[in-house]
C-alpha cells in the first residue's frame, strides 16, 4: 500500500506576524515490510518590527523509514534577523542548527552586511 497526506496552514494574526505549519508524509510498502516512509514536519514563525528589523525562525524534523530509506533523520533549527542600518545600509544575520540521528551535526552562521554605493 502506498499513501501520500500532506497538510499546510497559515495564520497572521496581524499584518506583521505569521505563523505557518506543514506536515509532509508518504509511504511505499509491499505486503510483507516497508520500502519507504518519509515525514516531514516544519513550523515558521516570522515577525516585522518596522524599524528595529525582521525576525525569522524556523523548526524542521524530518524521518525516514524502510528498507530503502537511505538518509538519516535529521532535525533543524534556523534563525535570522533582518535590519536596515541606515538608508542605504543593510544587515543580516542567519544561524543554522542540524543534528542528525547518526550522532553528526552542522551548525551554519552567516552575517551580510550591504550598502549602495
């Protein structure tokens, strides 16, 4: 049997706030075990403070299952904020946090600092 659901919403509770879900799953089995299953499970949450800068957050868990299945299950957390300095003077700043069921991790920063000329 094989199956595929997938679930998506989004709430803004006001013009400068969202909040987004979404649930992601399929499977692929024959009679006797599973070939493949796959869940993916993400929440955002996103808010605009004007003038202090944009915040941006992220929550991901994905899992893998079946005989098939060759990625490990991982979990990630992203982070970033967003600012003009001035007119013409822009920061950014994103943090990126992945641990995976294997024991191995990433961990991602990055800064961008940008300007007209």
């Amino acid at each position: 049997s094989s199956f595929i659901r997938n679930f998506a919403v989004e709430w803004k509770p006001d013009s400068k706030t969202f909040v987004s879900a979404l649930r992601m799953e399929s499977k692929q089995a024959d009679p006797m075990q599973t070939l493949f299953a796959n869940l993916t499970e993400k929440i955002t949450l996103g808010r605009d403070f004007r003038r202090y800068g944009k915040v941006l957050f992220f929550n991901e868990k994905q899992d893998f299952q079946g005989a098939t299945a060759q990625q490990s299950d991982f979990s990630r957390q992203y982070l970033a904020y967003e600012t003009k300095l001035d007119a013409k003077t822009g920061l950014r700043t994103e943090q990126t946090r992945t641990r995976y069921q294997n024991g191995d991790q990433e961990n991602i920063s990055a800064n961008t600092l940008t300007t007209e000329i």
